[in-house]
C-alpha cells in the first residue's frame, strides 16, 4: 500500500505531505485549489509523462516521493525484486521509496530504492501495486476499442495490463502472455506474412521468373569452370613462371655446369666449383700441417652442399622441359576465369560469393506451379490456424461477458441504478451475406462456413449496453446513457475490475462527477466497501462520497501566497472532527450554517453507520 506521499513544487503545491489510510482516503477542496493534484503526483512516481508545465511557477523543480509498503508476501516479493533488480535497497521494514523529479526544463529523473533508474523500472513497479482511474476513462468507455479492453482484461487477455489472474467461479482463467489473444495475433501476424508473400510473388510473376532464369545461367556458367578460391591468384604466378621458361632454363643449366659439372653443355673437362673445392680439400690434408688439415671438414661440407645445389639445378631443368604446352593452358584458363570476374566478382572468391548468394535467393524464387501451390497450402494451413485461434478467443469472451455483465450489473444496483441492467456483448464482424469476400480490403477468415473480418483483436465486435429500467429499450451506452449513469458504469466496471486487479491501491479521481443525491451516497458506500481489500484514494467534490472515508485530507487554496515568489500556494491537511464536520458543510452547500453542519453530521453518522 501507499503509505506516504510528498509532493513539492507541482502545480500549486508548494510542500505538502499525505499519509493515506490503508483503507479508504479521500481528497476533497474547492474547484480549482489543485486536489487534481495528487493524481498528477501518484501518475508521476508510475512512470507517467512528465509535463514541465506543471512544475509550480518560480520553482526549479517538482518532486513526487512515495513508501510503497508491503501488505502481503506477494506484494513484498514485487517490491523487493523490482528494487532489488536495479541495485537498490528496500528499508529494514520492508517498504521502498520511489522519487520523480521533473525540472523546469522539462528533464525527468527517476530513483527507485536510492538509485537512479529508467521510468520503466517505476512503471514496473507501480503497475504491480497501483491503479489510477480517473474521469478521462469514463469519456473513453465510449470508444468501441476501449469496451473490448475492459473485456479484455476482465478475461484476463489483455497483455497490457497486470489484470491477467485467475477469475475463479467466472471460469475466465488467466492466459498471460501466451493466451488467446497472443495467440491469435501470433497465428495472424504468421499468416498476413505468408499472404503477402503469395500476393508478391503472384503480381511480380513475370519479373522473378526473368530473375531466376538469370540467377540459373550464372550458376551454370560458373559451375562448368568450378573455380577455386583463390586460383585466379596463383595463376597470375603460373603464367609468370611459364613465359620465362627460357631464361630460367639458362640460367639453371649454366649454374649447375659452374657447380657440379652437371647438365651443362660445355667442355666437360672444364673445372667446376666443386671439382676445385674437393681438390683444395686433398691438398689441405695432404699439407702435413695439423692447423690446415683442420680445414678439410669445412671445405668437404662445401663440395657436398655445392653437389647438392648441382642436383637440385638439375632436377629443376627436368620439370622445364616436362610439359611445353603448360603456358597455353594456364592462358586458356586465366581467359575464362576473368570472363567469369567481368561478370560476378572482382576476383575468383567474390564469384563464389555470388555463387553462393544466387543459389540462396533461388531457393525464395521458386515460382514453379508447385512452389505457389506451396505457398498457397501454407497460406490456406496458416488461416486455419487463425480461424482456431479467432474461435477460442471468441468463446472466452463470450464466457467472459455473461460473468462481467452479471457482475457489473449487481454493482450498479449498489450505485442506486436499482432497475438498470448492463450486459457485454460479444458479436461478430461478418461479411455481409451476398458480398464477395474477394472484393474487401481487409483479411477475412472462414469460420464455420461464414467469412468474418479478422482484425487486429480478433473478429469480435464487443458492445456495452445499458437498460436504464425495465421496459426501457436495451441501448449502447454511447447512446442510452446519460453522464451521471456514465460515471456509474464506469465505476461499477472498476469495482468489477478492481476486484480482478492483483494491485493493492486503486486511485479514483472524481469518477463521481455528474452525480448527486443518492446516487452519491451509495457511490460512497461502494467505494468504502471496496476499502475492505483494497487501499481506496479517491479524489471527490461529494460530501456523500467524503463522508464513507476513514480519512479524508483537504487541498486548501487559502492557504496564501509565498512571500519569497508571489505565486499562490496550496496547502494540504487532514481534518477530523470539527474542522472535517465543516470541511463537508461546505462541499454540500458552500456555508458553515447550522443546517449545513447538522447534515455533514447526519453524512458521518450514516457513513459509519
């Protein structure tokens, strides 16, 4: 639960501290005194949008700090693994503080547990342990899209919301994440894809079939060579070796003669170098001096290196004259390879890159009878899948309804709608009978023999309608209701959905306007009811409603003007007792007058009642 609140430099607040009550809080002043306020401050510490507007006029800064304390183990276990996720600290008692500074500038900072961290980590949290409701909700529940929503997260298929639990005796099990609704939009997005793909390659027929008939007269031509990585290179060296095939001959041929005497074609009676070595060798050994003899090693491992050398010359010479057609065969294949480079690649690799690449996009390019037949059974196998999935999340919401209507409409008989009765219905988005399916823009999918537009949500229309009395026409509330009986749905809706809701604090902010009377009486009553398992702060103009709560703080515009700034200034304070006896005379008639006493005294008495 909330159980502290400080909000400084926000609109006319200058400094003002709350402690709400853990059950039902409600937050009363006079039009325009800012009790709004607060709403603002609780949609800032939930990582809502930050508004430099609102920073109070002559401030640097507003700042919004909230103790978020833990009222079960499972509010303890979201609380400690969202600060503890960021690297903060949760306090001894287990609470932790989250602040949202927003400067005049309009920079947002956020700190949750003593650190810095993203908004997101804020709304992570506070999605966990708070719902605001507020009046914008109940203009918006005349949206279509927004009726399907509040289905939706009744029947726990709403991923947005933390609303995705069990809903018992209603039979509308949660789904989380993998649920009907994901599902369907999964099988959906699956087979939009596959459509699309089939309508592409159908309309650009012509064109793919030019491309893989290209693609497949480069890979032939490619594959009757079969280049080598990298053989353009070593051909360039080939041919290099090959057209100087004379002058390494000759060179090669006179130094072996020089050498060894081996391969040459001079006088064979001509010295070589290692006929002269072996001599000095003889000569050496034969000297008679101990320090010459000495040498003979080092000059006899020179007549074997230079007979070696002498070899190897030879041997050379044999591979020159083994094969004299070698130099046209590497042209020959140098020419075919630089046509294939001209062509696919800068060098032999960039050509089997190509190669490679071509062989991947042909097999996307089918566009044989076969392939498309493919495609299209995949398409026809994929819609099947989305006509399940359509199916069953039809059905849930249709289980669904029955239950959020029967409930909704025993909580607008505790909102003194007595006679009236709410009903969720779940309808189908059909073709019209006669049409030709063919000729609409959007998907359709075929479900028992009917073709129904399949949108985003499914192919369910869902519609709330309101029969304000027995007798009375069943109208959609866009049509057949009026602003007080607005408000009243909608916060039946919330009671319902409140009591689905795993949050533990539900902010209610004037979602009782355009009512009065009893109406007013019994909204407070229902509220302080829901007080009983839930932290209640609501933010209210009814005496009636103010009276039901366990504490009730004011927003006091006369609370004067700063001194230092000029800039008006609200005050905020709990009242009890008298000062909250006069606090509700005022709300039901403006005056303190002993008649207006005597009722706000009646409101507290029936109230606690």
């Amino acid at each position: 639960m909330l159980s502290e609140l400080r909000i400084s430099g926000l609109g006319v607040i200058a400094d003002a501290g709350l402690n709400p009550h853990p059950g039902f809080t409600v937050v009363t002043g006079e039009t325009g005194a800012g009790k709004t306020m607060v709403v603002t401050a609780l949609g800032l510490v939930a990582g809502g949008r930050a508004d430099a507007a609102r920073v109070r006029v002559g401030a640097d800064r507003a700042v919004v700090e909230a103790r978020w304390e833990a009222t079960s183990p499972a509010a303890e276990r979201a609380i400690t693994e969202a600060v503890e996720s960021v690297g903060g600290d949760v306090d001894d008692d287990g609470s932790a503080i989250c602040v949202r500074t927003v400067s005049a500038e309009g920079r947002s900072r956020a700190h949750l547990g003593g650190r810095s961290v993203p908004l997101g980590a804020l709304a992570s949290i506070s999605q966990q342990l708070l719902a605001i409701h507020g009046q914008q909700e109940a203009i918006s529940l005349l949206s279509p899209s927004v009726q399907r929503r509040v289905l939706d997260r009744y029947a726990g298929l709403d991923t947005s919301t933390a609303a995705e639990t069990s809903r018992g005796a209603t039979g509308s099990a949660g789904s989380g994440r993998g649920g009907p609704l994901a599902g369907y939009r999964t099988a959906r997005a699956g087979w939009l894809a596959a459509r699309a793909e089939l309508a592409d390659r159908v309309g650009r027929a012509r064109e793919l079939a030019q491309r893989e008939q290209l693609l497949r007269m480069g890979l032939t031509e490619i594959d009757a060579l079969a280049p080598q990585p990298g053989e353009d290179a070593e051909l360039i060296a080939t041919v290099k070796r090959l057209e100087n095939v004379d002058g390494m001959r000759t060179a090669a041929a006179g130094a072996a003669a020089a050498l060894s005497g081996v391969g040459g074609s001079g006088d064979p009676d001509a010295p070589t170098a290692a006929g002269l070595a072996d001599t000095a060798a003889r000569q050496l050994a034969g000297s008679g001096d101990d320090e010459l003899a000495g040498m003979v090693p080092a000059v006899q491992q020179a007549v074997s290196v230079l007979t070696e050398v002498g070899a190897d010359l030879a041997g050379y010479l044999d591979t020159l004259d083994a094969d004299p057609a070698a130099l046209d065969r590497a042209l020959t294949r140098q020419a075919e390879l630089r046509a294939l480079t001209r062509k696919y690649g800068a060098d032999v690799d960039e050509v089997l890159a190509w190669a490679e690449a071509a062989r991947t996009e042909l097999a996307s390019l089918d566009t044989s009878d076969a392939a498309l037949g493919e495609l299209r059974q995949r398409v026809d196998t994929l819609a099947a899948e989305v006509a399940a999935a359509a199916a069953k999340l039809t059905a849930r919401r249709r289980k669904a309804a029955a239950a959020l209507s029967k409930q909704a409409t025993t909580e607008l008989k505790k909102l003194a709608m007595s006679r009236s009765a709410l009903r969720v219905a779940v309808t189908g988005r059909a073709v019209e009978p006669g049409a030709d399916p063919a000729a609409t823009d959007t998907p359709l999918v075929q479900i028992d023999g009917q073709w129904w537009h399949a949108g985003q949500d499914g192919v369910d229309h869902v519609e709330i309608l309101l029969t304000p009395h027995p007798g009375s026409p069943e109208l959609p509330i866009t049509k057949g209701a009026s602003g007080g009986e607005l408000s009243r749905v909608m916060l039946a809706l919330e009671v319902v959905l409140a009591g689905a809701d795993t949050v533990g604090t539900l902010v209610f902010d004037e979602v009782d306007a355009g009512v009065g009377g009893r109406a007013a009486t019994e909204i407070g009553s229902r509220l302080a009811a829901l007080a009983k398992s839930h932290q209640v702060i609501v933010v209210t103009h009814l005496a009636q409603v103010a009276a039901y709560a366990d504490r009730q703080y004011v927003v006091d515009g006369a609370a004067g003007t700063r001194k230092n700034t000029g800039v008006h200034a609200a005050g905020v304070r709990v009242v009890e007792g008298a000062d909250r006896e006069l606090e509700l005379a005022r709300m039901l008639g403006g005056t303190d007058t002993d008649a207006a006493l005597a009722h706000a005294r009646d409101l507290l008495t029936a109230a606690r009642g």
